[in-house]
C-alpha cells in the first residue's frame, strides 16, 4: 500500500504543488490549510508522514508538531519561509525529523520524503489504550473495535 502523507500549509499554490507532484509519486495525499485541520487530519487519516508549514492560521504549526509529538511518533518534515538557525533549532527540538527552507528545490524534498519513509516510521498512536468494559462488551475506540465475550463485533463505517 502506498504511503499516505499529510501536507500542512495555508498557500493553495504550495498545497497543489506538493499533491500534484507527490501523487505523481504514487503517495496518497491528505491536504490541511490551519493547524486545527491538520491535528483532526493526522488523527483521522494517520499518515505516514506530515508536511508541514510553520506559520499557519489558528494553531502554529510548532504547537502542531508539538502535539503530534505527544500522541504519535509519525515523521515531520518543517517546510517553512523561517530560516533562522533559532528557528530551525526549535522545529528540531520540537520533534521535527527533516527541516526544508522555502523556497525548495522539489526534487530534493522528493528526495527527503522518500529517505525519511524508508526509515519505515508512520503513525503510531502513543496515548495509552482506553478500554471501555460494561458487562461482557468490551470497546477498544482506538482500534473501533468492539467484543462481546470474546467475539469480536463486525462494525460498519458509522
């Protein structure tokens, strides 16, 4: 299966850019324009990897990767105008994996997409498990799985 990267940033241009040439790789591609978005995005689609812009309407994208940070360990690569060594510091110390300066060569962050997906990392829930236990059901909401007994439950979508 192809691997499904969450690209961050609130200019169209740079949004289209990237899923235009990343698909043309053969990733999947999920686009977000704010912070906000992004965070109900990477929990819902749980990318491989996150794109992902700096300043961003609403939510930062420092306070972006700092929460992604707390409940995943999936790749982040910083694809931002700030290019200050501070600033490159703090992504990194952050979480941020890769920290790439606009304006950006697109085969060289091609290049760094598929380096840090070879390292074989993707989105990985680090909040302990909630179980939900009444009677003999049992509901695993991070996994939406549900067992009566030891019978697991067959779920549709909703």
């Amino acid at each position: 299966m192809p691997a499904k990267i969450l690209v961050v940033d609130d200019e169209e241009h740079i949004l289209e850019l990237l899923r235009y040439n990343l698909e043309r790789e053969g990733y999947i591609v999920c686009l977000a324009k704010d912070g906000n978005q992004a965070l109900k995005v990477a929990e819902k689609e749980r990318p491989d990897l996150v794109i992902l812009d700096l300043m961003l309407p609403g939510i930062d994208g420092l306070e972006v990767c700092r929460i992604l940070r707390q409940i995943s360990n999936v790749p982040i690569m910083m694809l931002t105008a700030k290019r200050g060594k501070m600033d490159i510091v703090l992504g990194l110390e952050l979480g941020a994996d890769d920290y790439v300066t606009k304006p950006f060569r697109l085969r060289e962050l091609l290049a760094r997409v598929r380096a840090i997906l070879r390292r074989g990392r993707g989105f990985e829930d680090l909040r302990p498990e909630e179980i939900i236990k009444h009677g003999d059901i049992t509901i695993y909401p991070q996994r939406h799985e549900v067992l009566v007994g030891n019978t697991k439950v067959n779920l549709t979508a909703r």
